[in-house]
C-alpha cells in the first residue's frame, strides 16, 4: 500500500513537471510585441490622497508612432480610467491645489495660430481639456 502511494505521488509530480514549462513557454521578442508594451511614467498624487494621475506610451509599429495619455486611478487601485483620447500625446498631468482640475501639456491642435506644446486644464470629473496658454516658444516644463 505504501508503494501504491508513492507512486502515485510521484506520477503526480512529474506530470506537474512537466505541465509547468508548456504554461511558460518562452519565445523570441519581435518587432510585433512592442504594440503590447505599456510605460507607465509621471504618477501625480492628488492633494487629498484619493487618486493618482499617471501617463500611459503605447507605441504602434504599423504607423511607426508612439502615443501618450494620461490616466487616473484611486488610491486603492480601483476606478482606473483613460482620460485624454486625443490623436496627440498628452504628458505632465498636475493637480491644481484644490484638486478638481487636472493640468496637462500636449501639442493638440486648439486655439487659431497657436502651435507646438500649450498647457491644457480638465476637470477631473470629465469634459473637453481648455487650452490655458498661447506660447510661440518652446514649452519646456511647468508647475
């Protein structure tokens, strides 16, 4: 009887043995995986701790483009949510003091004769993002 068990375990074991490497089979990284690669950069924690807006690079080898939006999610992991779409990137998202608006950069076409990287404000609760400056220079950063 003692035998009858032993074997039997040891069937069980070489047949998770053998089961675990075809779960995990490994291949060779192709120019087509970088579509499923995510970069997760820039979180910003609101001023009262409730939530954390983040950036999100996807890159899209058939257009040869890469594209950047920004998320927000709750301070416990639920709720996570797009909440830029445009065709441009969006990058730097900040809270405002109060914590009900969400300022961001991107080059989006907005305003008439205004080009290159403008700050944008959005409310948090959703909405169309308003174009808050009109540079002619380079934008190179805010607070």
């Amino acid at each position: 009887m003692h035998t009858k068990t032993l074997s039997r375990l040891l069937l069980l074991t070489l047949i998770a043995a053998t089961a675990v490497p075809a779960q995990t089979a490994r291949h060779p990284l192709k120019l087509d995986d970088l579509a499923r690669f995510r970069n997760v950069s820039d979180p910003q924690i609101s001023p009262d701790g409730q939530w954390v807006a983040y950036t999100v690079s996807t890159t899209d080898p058939k257009e040869d483009k890469s594209n950047t939006h920004i998320w927000m999610v709750g301070y416990d992991g639920r709720n996570d949510r797009q909440i830029t779409f445009s065709t441009d990137s969006e990058s730097s998202p900040r809270w405002s003091p109060d914590g009900k608006y969400l300022s961001f950069t991107s080059s989006r076409s907005g305003k008439p004769g205004v080009r290159g990287s403008q700050v944008w404000l959005l409310d948090r609760s959703g909405g169309e993002a308003y174009q808050l400056t009109e540079l002619k220079g380079r934008l190179q950063g805010y607070e």
